[in-house]
C-alpha cells in the first residue's frame, strides 16, 4: 500500500537543506490537501499562514528555542486557531453552505442555530481550546500530504506562541499560532533520516471491544 509505504519514509527531519525548495506547484497540493481536512462541524475554525520571509523567520526561530529548521527549511507552516467572533464564523460557514450546495438559507440556518448555542453553551476559553484542537487535524493532513509528494516535514510545538502572537500580529486578528510545521527537503548530513522508526506493535496500540 502506497499510504503505508510514505508513512514509513517519513520522519520528523531536524536537519533541512536550505538550497532546496518545494515547488510552487507542489506548494498548491499540500494547500488543497490541508484546505480539505476534516473538521468539527466542517467550521475549519483556523487560518494558515505560510511563511517565506527571511526576516520574519529569524524573529520565529528566537521564539522556537533557536531551531535551526524555522529558518532551513523552504517553508513554515503556522496554523493558528480563531480566538473570538465565533458566531460570526458560522454565520460564514452557513453562507458558504448555501453557495457551495445550493440549498436554501431559510433551510440550512437552523443548523447554523444549532452550532452557535453548542458553542455559546461552552464559553470563550473552553472554545478556544476545541478551535486550536481543531488546527491538529488539518496539520495530520498537511504531513500525510507532503509524505505522497516525498517533501520532508516536521510537526513542531516547540515555540513561544505568545512571542509567535506578537511577532506575526496575530492577537489583533483574533487568531492565536496553535502548531507549526517546517517543509522541504532533507539535509543530506540529517542523522535521524537513518534512524529506525519506533513505535508501539499492534497488539499494545489497538483493543478490539466486541
């Protein structure tokens, strides 16, 4: 199975070649491939930036503990979650709804309804916190993408997101930089290339309830 077989090439690469870059046509797959992740109640509460600027990335890697992949590899990834204005984003998402199938506002803003009292009924925080779990998915989606096409990537967590917030503006966005992933190509000097994969058998990581 092909799935199977990227999965095992890739790997968390800590060491990327800064001559190499991933296309602008490639660029557009792994797009379209995060555009169409799953999300709860298809809100895709987040925004993705995707960040090339040589400056800006120097500043990130300060906030990152200095890891040298913020600033070698072709391209940064930051998925930030949606902070407030939650009902106006349903607003938008019912919108979209009637656009993309077609149906009538009248019949499909009940459903609307329905999502804005879940998410009044939880409060500002506990929304936040589903909104940035949210962003987790779409990166799955971004590595399973990269991983087909043979680009290197890295998930990370390992920033300062209020320094993250303040560099890229993002608190005046309500947006708040949840998780980040480098993309591009492997140094050729990147020990963990050469490490064997682990990870729990089978029968330690599955329980089948019958």
């Amino acid at each position: 199975m092909n799935l199977i077989d990227n999965l095992n090439w890739r790997y968390a690469t800590k060491a990327f070649d800064p001559a190499k870059k991933v296309s602008s046509e490639e660029l557009e797959v792994l797009k379209e491939a995060v555009r169409l992740s799953p999300s709860a109640y298809g809100l895709q509460l987040y925004k993705v930036l995707i960040v090339e600027n040589k400056e800006i990335r120097m500043a990130l890697r300060e906030a990152s503990w200095n890891q040298p992949q913020i600033t070698d590899a072709s391209h940064l990834f930051i998925f930030c979650n949606f902070t407030q204005d939650f009902n106006d984003h349903v607003d938008d998402y019912v919108q979209l709804i009637v656009e993309a199938q077609g149906v009538d506002k009248k019949q499909i803003s009940p459903y609307g309804e329905f999502i804005k009292s879940q998410l009044n009924n939880n409060g500002t925080k506990q929304n936040q916190i589903w909104a940035e779990k949210q962003t987790y998915l779409a990166l799955s989606n971004l590595l399973a993408a990269c991983a087909e096409l043979k680009i290197d990537a890295c998930p990370m967590e390992g920033f300062l997101n209020d320094a993250y917030n303040k560099i890229l503006g993002l608190n005046k966005q309500g947006l708040n930089a949840s998780v980040i992933a480098t993309v591009g190509y492997r140094s050729d000097n990147d020990e963990a290339q050469f490490r064997k994969k682990v990870r729990k058998d089978k029968e330690q990581l599955f329980e089948l309830v019958y």
